[in-house]
C-alpha cells in the first residue's frame, strides 16, 4: 500500500457527500442525479503515469460501465484538455475539479488517488486507493 493513501473517514453504508462538479457539457453537474445506478467514482491524480495506470485497469472492465446499471465518474483536478480522454457516455464521463471542493468532500489530498463504490442510494460499499 502507499504511503500517499489515507482512508477516508467514511463508512460502509454511509451516504457519500453531494457535490457539483463541470463536465465538458455541463458547467453545474449535480452529483446527486447520479442515482439509481451503482456508481464507480475514481479519483484520478494530476501524474499522468498514475493516471494511465489507473485506466488501464479500468479498461479492461470498461465495457460493463453503460449508465443503466453501471456508471463511472473520473474526477481530475486538472480542467479539459487533450489529455483528458473522452466521455463514453451515457456510462463513463469527466468531471473537473479545478479548486479541489470534491477531494476535500471526500478527505483526499490534492493528488490523491482512490477507487469508491457506491450502491444505486450513493452510499458507500468499498473504497480503495487507486495505485
């Protein structure tokens, strides 16, 4: 385990913070409307080797994620850019976190990284660190 992680101090069953991030079509994304859906939120950190890392393990799983059943959520500190890959929407999308509100939501450092599953309520079911 690293040495960067810190366990939150959430959980299990526990319903995980409401927050309003942009996406790359919506500046006022409510967390919240993600409902209804078991929902894959992955801090990703600003290192890109770590970043890629971590969605190269998503990949591979990727499919799954169609926003019925499954969604995932990629929150980034960094705003839109080329090296944000692209939404797969309806089920994997972006959300920027450019001042750090949704880490600190969620007691992560500022280039933290960490898996967290929430059920179709957004209460917590797991969470792990991303590398």
């Amino acid at each position: 385990m690293s040495s960067r992680w810190t366990l939150p101090p959430f959980t299990i069953g526990e319903i995980a913070p409401n927050f309003m991030a942009s996406t790359r079509t919506n500046p006022t994304y409510h967390f919240n409307t993600a409902a209804g859906r078991y929902v894959l939120l992955a801090f990703m950190p600003a290192d890109q080797a770590r970043r890629g890392a971590a969605l190269a393990a998503f990949q591979r799983i990727s499919p799954q994620f169609d926003g019925h059943r499954l969604a995932a959520f990629f929150v980034t500190p960094s705003a839109p850019g080329e090296d944000t890959p692209a939404d797969r929407i309806p089920g994997q999308r972006w959300l920027f976190d450019a001042d750090g509100e949704v880490r600190r939501r969620y007691h992560l450092g500022e280039d933290q990284g960490a898996w967290v599953l929430l059920d179709p309520a957004l209460r917590l079911i797991t969470q792990a660190p991303l590398d």
